[in-house]
C-alpha cells in the first residue's frame, strides 16, 4: 500500500471538493450525519466506495515502476443539492452543482492533485442521483462524482 492512508485521500478530496462554488458544508466519511439540513444544502459528502490492487504490477515486466503495485481506490463524493419539490427545479440544481464541482476536478492539473502526495493519477464519473432519507423517506436531488485514484 502507498504511504498516503485512505482517510488522507478522503480529506483531500473533501477539502478540495469542498471549494466549489455553491457548496454550503463539506463532510468526510467520518463525519458524515444521518439527515441533510435544508439550510446546508447544497452539501458535500466524501466517502471510501473500494479498491482494486493490481497484484500483476510486481512483476519483473514492469522495470519503470520498480515492481510496486498499483492501488485503484474509488471514492464517492455525493453533492446533495435540494429536497426533491419540482423536477425542473431540481434537475437545475443538479446541473449547476455538477459544473462547479467538475470546475475544481478540472482545475487539478499538475501534482500533487488534491493537494496530497502520493497520489499519481485520477479520473471521475459523474451521475445524477435521487437520495433518500429518513423515516418516512424524504427525496434529495443530487450528483454523484465516483472519484478514481491511483496510489504505487
């Protein structure tokens, strides 16, 4: 494993996502809470989804990495953004959160990105999702940005 922790990446990704315009609070997995405040919203939350460790990189093929291992850990950075009252509305704010947060992922163009050593490539997806809450379940719009990073 690389020397940067998983929680380190979560709070770089959090902090940096964080940043994008129109986001009111920022949490990362160790602080995320059960409910989304209306007066937080739009709201950031960056959480460890998996990883993938290319076993295949320690071979004697692979000279110009010296036999490390290549670490593809996902995270998830969810932007709820509104309760869901009016689809027009709410698919507005989607796309609006998503052209803020994608401005900041554009934006790391050299190293270190997200401001952490150690991680050596990323790329993202992004989707828009529909969360839900509580009991009985109150609807959120949001966009899910799937984080891919690679540590060796």
């Amino acid at each position: 494993m690389a020397t940067i922790t998983v929680e380190q990446i979560c709070d770089a990704i959090a902090a940096t996502l964080g940043a994008a315009a129109g986001i009111n609070r920022t949490q990362s997995f160790d602080e995320v809470t059960e409910d989304y405040p209306n007066a937080d919203l739009p709201m950031l939350q960056v959480y460890p989804q998996g990883n993938e460790v290319d076993a295949r990189s320690e071979s004697d093929r692979h000279t110009f990495r010296a036999g490390s291992r290549i670490n593809i850990m996902r995270f998830v950075a969810d932007v709820v953004c509104r309760q869901r009252s009016h689809i027009g509305l709410d698919i507005a704010k989607q796309v609006e959160m998503w052209e803020a947060v994608e401005t900041v992922l554009y934006a790391q163009t050299t190293k270190p990105y997200f401001a952490l050593a150690g991680i050596k490539g990323f790329h993202w997806t992004t989707d828009l999702v529909w969360l839900q809450k509580g009991d009985p379940a109150i609807h959120y719009a949001a966009v899910r940005f799937t984080v891919t990073i690679e540590v060796f």
